[in-house]
C-alpha cells in the first residue's frame, strides 16, 4: 500500500519506525526528506558509528547489501542501512537479485531499518517485486506537483516555518522557480535566514533576498502583456536580451505558452466570473485577475495566433527555420503577442 510523505514524516515524528522503506519517483525532495529524518533521528550519535551505514547505488548490489541489513545491531536497539541514488544499483535489473530483495521484504530484520532512495525511476509496478515491496514495506511514490499547486504548497512551507506570505510573493517564487521543490525549499531556507522576527514576507523581500529582479522578471512580463502594456514589456524584454545568461530564452516561451494556454481555458469557462475561471483553471481566485483581464485584451482569436507564435518562437529558439540570437526572437515575440 503506497503512503504519503506527510504520513510517513508523522510516524517518524511519533519514533515508528518500519524495517523497510522503499521511496521513489520524480520528485526528490520528499525522498530526501525521509531519509534524512530517518539518518538524523532513528540513532542516538553515539549509536551510529557502528550501526549506520549509508551506501550509494552506483557502488552496491543486491547481495552486499543484504548483508549489512542481516546484521545486528552493536549496543543499540536497531541499525540503519540506507542506499542513495537506489536506482544506480548495478544488479537492480536482475531477476535472482530481484528474487532476493523480494523474499527479504517479505521477512525483513525487525532491527534494521533499510531504507531505498530510488529517485527519477520507478519500478515496473507489474513486477513480483514491485508489487511485493508495495504491500510490504513503506513505500512512497513521489510526483512534481503540477503548476498550479505549487502556490499552495510554498504558502504551505512559510506556515511550517511560522512565517505569513502575501499572495504577490508568492506567485513570484511560483513563477521564478517553477515546481522545483527541491530548490524551491533551499531558496525559501536562504531567505527566511536574513529574519530573526516572524515577519510578513512581501515580494520585495523576494526580489532582494531570492535575487529576483523586481522589475525585469517573467512574472512582470506577463503582467505587462496582459495588460497591454508596451512600454513596460518592451523594457523587459530589452533587459532580457541584454542579459541572456541570467534570462533563458526557453523557460520564458514555456511560462508564456503556459499561461496563453490557461487564458485559452478562461476563454471556454462557462462562468466566465473571478471564481468560476479560479475554479476551471484550478488557481486560487487571488491569482484569477490576470485570466479575467487577458480575457477581454485578448480575444479567443488572438489567443490562437499568439499560441502559434509562441510555438514558432520555441521552433526558432532551438535554431530551426532560423539563425537570429535570441533577443531578436524574444523582441518579435512580444511584438506580435501586444499586435496580435
């Protein structure tokens, strides 16, 4: 039965421990976050010289490991043996192998907590073993959040942390870091580092601390072109064209594509009100002003042409059809979504 990472942190929380845990899936920082629980807190310091062993897949296979986890424990109630990078084990794909890691979840060592980091891999969930490890053991199946959740999960973090976020900050770190949660948490962590009160986090405290520009961003680009606001885009795309490193052509075409395509959804809501796009697009009704406004600047035929043109930009970027830099393909880009 698959559990979920809040679940599994509560149980460690609560010091249940299980002999076996199996984490897996695209998204690591729930994977690491488990495990690392599991390295700080299942021994005491003075217990882990000797019953704690930290592996990684590239350097262990099924056999060696299996062996560590059959010990005991040294003058401690239990061991712990975790193996990174789980997906690296180098006998994984074998069926003896695999035959062996199935019968030792089926009657693990009570003191020994084993613990798989199987990141951007899962198992064939159609395997003996898959499906063995997956009633056996604990085992988490980790998945990037879609877009519109990160919002919730960032304000999420804040509130953890005792610390209130208002709802601009909070699409700036959405918008500038996408769904991440990894760096998403390490930049979150760096900035809460400059506070030593509870304060409210604006998003200018984003932009000073997280080194997000406050003017020249994408999150002000598509506010400038939902408003149809030339000047403030062509600024924006000039400072981008000017600083192509800090500035990447193709996650902008991303973000675009992404939103002209929600303002596309907007456009099919049968409630066309602030509430009935938040609940079409999924999106809190805080962030639905931008879809209502984009709506009316942007006819559902203009979104079609600008959706083509981002597609084409993205074509352009990659070098085919065309061999101008890309400040030039940014420039056109937004000359033709403002004149669409």
């Amino acid at each position: 039965m698959a559990h979920t990472a809040d679940s599994v942190l509560k149980d460690l929380k609560a010091n249940k421990y299980s002999p076996v845990y199996f984490l897996q899936g695209e998204e690591p920082y729930y994977i690491d976050l488990i495990s690392e629980y599991i390295e700080n807190h299942a021994l005491k310091p003075e217990e882990k010289g000797f019953n704690q062993t930290v592996l990684y897949g590239k350097d262990a296979n099924i056999v060696g490991l299996l062996n560590i986890a059959r010990r005991f424990p040294v003058m401690a109630q239990r061991q712990v043996v975790i193996i990174k990078e789980a997906q690296e084990i180098s006998d994984l794909g074998q069926e003896k192998a695999r035959t062996m890691l199935q019968n030792y979840c089926l009657k693990p060592v009570p003191s020994t907590i084993l613990v798989f980091c199987h990141k951007y891999k899962k198992l064939d969930g159609r395997s003996k073993l898959a499906q063995t490890i997956a009633k056996e053991s604990i085992f988490v199946e980790t998945k990037k959040p879609y877009e519109n959740q990160v919002p919730a999960w960032v304000t999420g973090y804040f509130q953890d942390k005792g610390f209130k976020i208002n709802d601009k900050a909070v699409l700036l770190l959405a918008e500038f870091i996408g769904n991440d949660l990894s760096r998403m948490a390490n930049e979150i962590d760096k900035l809460l580092i400059n506070f030593t009160e509870k304060v409210q986090i604006t998003e200018d405290l984003v932009s000073k601390y997280v080194g997000i520009s406050k003017e020249y961003n994408t999150f002000e680009l598509q506010d400038a072109l939902t408003k149809k606001d030339i000047l403030k885009a062509n600024k924006i795309i000039n400072y981008f064209a000017t600083n192509p490193k800090n500035n990447p052509i193709i996650p902008i075409i991303a973000l675009l594509y992404s939103y002209f395509t929600k303002v596309m959804l907007a456009h099919h809501s049968e409630d066309k009100s602030k509430q009935g796009i938040a609940k079409t697009l999924g999106i809190n009704p805080f962030f639905a002003d931008d879809y209502v406004t984009a709506s009316k600047n942007y006819p559902i035929g203009k979104v079609v042409k600008i959706i083509g043109f981002l597609h084409e930009a993205d074509l352009h970027s990659k070098g085919i059809n065309a061999s101008i830099d890309e400040g030039q393909i940014l420039k056109e880009l937004v000359f033709k979504v403002l004149h669409a």
